[in-house]
C-alpha cells in the first residue's frame, strides 16, 4: 500500500509500517540524490539550558524499530541529547509533497553497531573522523588537509579502528506525525501516538 491517502493512513495501526513505506518511496524518485534526498532528516535538540539546535544529519537504518545515525560523542548535537535525551527528527520530501515528524528518545547503540558500521565506511571517511575533534575550534596553523595526510599515511596498510568518541545515537519513537501537502491547503495530518502498549492515532486539522 502507498499510503497516499487520508483513508489509506488512518486504516494503518503502525506508524512504522507507513514510514517505510513513504521512506522507500522517497529514496527510488529523489531527483537527484537518494542517499542525501531520501535519508536526510532535521535533528532537533534541546541542550540543558533550554535553547534548541537543528541540523540535517541521514538515516543510516531502523533497528529494532529505532531511528540510527551516527556522529562523533564530542559534537553539539551529542551533547545536547546526552544532556536531553527527548529529540525530534523531521523528514521533508519535497519531491513528494509529504512530511514526517518524529518526537522520541535518544541514547547511544551498542559498540557493535558502530563497529560495524565504522567498517563499511570508506577509508577517507575513517581517516577524517578519526582526526577530527568535531565542533571544537581549529587552533591557529593547524591546516586539516595536512593534518589528514598525516592520520592517511599513518595508517598505510592498517585497519582504521574506530574511535571511541564515535558511533551510532538511536531514536526511540513515541509520536509520528504524518502530513501530506494539497494545492487547496487542506493538506491531511494524521498523529500516531505510543502509550507503552499501543500505537493510537487521529487526523489533525491543517
């Protein structure tokens, strides 16, 4: 089923089963690029003090029913979700004229998880974020293509082990909410809500 419809998303009792499929659907007509079209999403934080942060990071999976990415432990947006665990991501296809808002809670995967995906990644991405101390000031004189030269020859002929400052963060779902755009603006909403037993969801007025 496309769930293309308001009586096609409200006949859905699993707002999982619906994200799956618009996010397939979405990767197969990115015009341009579907691994940053498709899978990119608005990652948005509160740090301890109660200012908000948003930045675009991608979807790297959905495991046990979690939203995965991955990121360096010492960024701003870790430190925020350490500090707040309650996040939201935003995904906006435009291609699509749909939108999907997700509100849950974030905590680091397993070791294994980031590991394993550490060994997937290109050498290049290795090196780079094995050098970089993300968010944190660049001192004077330090030139990063240099810098990463340095880290690439160092490891000439080696496996890159995989920092522990970095790995994969996990998103635990507690409210979708559904949108698709129509020229009239009575574009449908629909909101599935999680009480820690099951998903319940009503349609939203514009």
């Amino acid at each position: 089923m496309s769930f293309d419809s308001l009586p096609a998303l409200m006949k859905c009792q699993d707002p999982l089963v619906i994200f799956k499929s618009w996010f397939q659907l979405a990767q197969e007509k990115a015009p341009r690029s579907p691994e940053t079209e498709g899978t990119a999403m608005v990652l948005s934080t509160v740090n301890a003090k109660g200012f908000p942060s948003s930045r675009v990071v991608l979807l790297k999976e959905i495991h046990e029913n979690k939203f995965v990415f991955f990121t360096n432990y010492h960024s701003k947006k870790a430190h925020d979700l350490f500090e707040n665990p309650q996040v939201s991501i935003t995904f906006h296809w435009s291609h699509l004229v749909r939108q999907v808002n997700i509100q849950g809670i974030a905590s680091k995967t397993s070791r294994e998880i980031s590991e394993n995906y550490w060994k997937s990644r290109p050498k290049e991405s290795q090196v780079s974020q094995s050098l970089s101390l993300q968010s944190e000031p660049i001192p004077q004189g330090i030139v990063l293509e240099t810098e990463f030269e340095k880290t690439k020859n160092r490891f000439l002929g080696h496996e890159i082990p995989c920092p522990q400052h970095w790995g994969g963060i996990q998103i635990l779902p507690h409210t979708f909410e559904f949108w698709i755009g129509k020229p009239n603006r009575l574009h449908d909403r629909v909101t599935f809500s999680f009480d820690g037993k099951t998903w319940t969801h009503q349609q939203l007025y514009p």
